[in-house]
C-alpha cells in the first residue's frame, strides 16, 4: 500500500518500498514537524529506514505488529509520544 501523505502526518501501511524513499525524505525534510504513523506498517524496505535514521522524525504512532515495533524502535532509538 505505501505511504499516504498528509499536512503534517505520514501514513506508512502494508509494504513500503524502495520506491518510495525519495518521496518520504523529501517530505520530511519539508514537513520537519511532521510525524508518521506507522500502525499499518506490515514491512519497511531498509532505504525507507535509512531515511529515518538519518531525519529522526517523530513517530505519532508505531507498528502493530510486535517484531516490526521492537525492530523499529531499536533501530531509530526513540521513545514513544
């Protein structure tokens, strides 16, 4: 499904490819204040993660899926908000 974006929000849901990294960096670079939502996220191709742990952005809401949550939190070593 891919990334859905909004003013100040980033849905990320099903699988995010490579594709569509560019997209989401260009974003948040113009939207710093925004945050993602990624409670739909099924799989990140790893250049979207390159992406956020080089930007940091906030993240409004994290993966239901448990493995995913703990591999991304991890990963960007953030804290729920």
């Amino acid at each position: 499904m891919g990334i859905e974006y909004q003013k100040k929000r980033a849905k990320l849901s099903g699988f995010v490819s490579v594709e569509e990294a560019e997209g989401l960096l260009q974003w948040l670079q113009s939207a710093p204040q925004g945050a993602l939502d990624m409670r739909d996220c099924e799989h990140l191709h790893a250049a979207n993660l390159q992406v956020l742990m080089a930007v940091k952005p906030k993240v409004a809401a994290w993966p239901k899926d448990a493995q995913l949550d703990r591999w991304l939190r991890q990963a960007l070593e953030t804290t729920t908000d």
